[in-house]
C-alpha cells in the first residue's frame, strides 16, 4: 500500500479519516500493518500490501 493512499482513506463504518498507520513491515510501499480508526476504534490489516477496508463481522 502506498502512504498516499492515507489521503483517501476513510472508515467503511463511521467515515472517519484519517486513519492511523501502523507499519510493520516497509520497503517502498507498506507490506505489513494495521490501520486504526481514532473514532470508532475498528482495526483493518494490511496484508501483502493491500489494506482490508471490510467491515468487521461481515
């Protein structure tokens, strides 16, 4: 995932933006890491690159 990407980026339940990006693994794009919403406090992985925007429990 690219950080820019975090420009975009809200909340599939609450529609808050931004997220908060915690990275566990880099090199130019994000490989490994969590999205955090600040509002609702939903967390979304990110696996392989690609952020999992779904909902929880669905």
């Amino acid at each position: 995932m690219r950080r820019q990407l975090l420009d975009i980026l809200a909340c599939p339940v609450c529609k808050h933006h931004p997220l908060t990006l915690e990275v566990f693994e880099e090199n130019e794009e994000v490989i490994a890491g969590k999205l955090t919403c600040p509002s609702c406090g939903n967390v979304y992985a990110i696996k392989d690159g690609i952020p999992d925007m779904v909902p929880p429990g669905r």
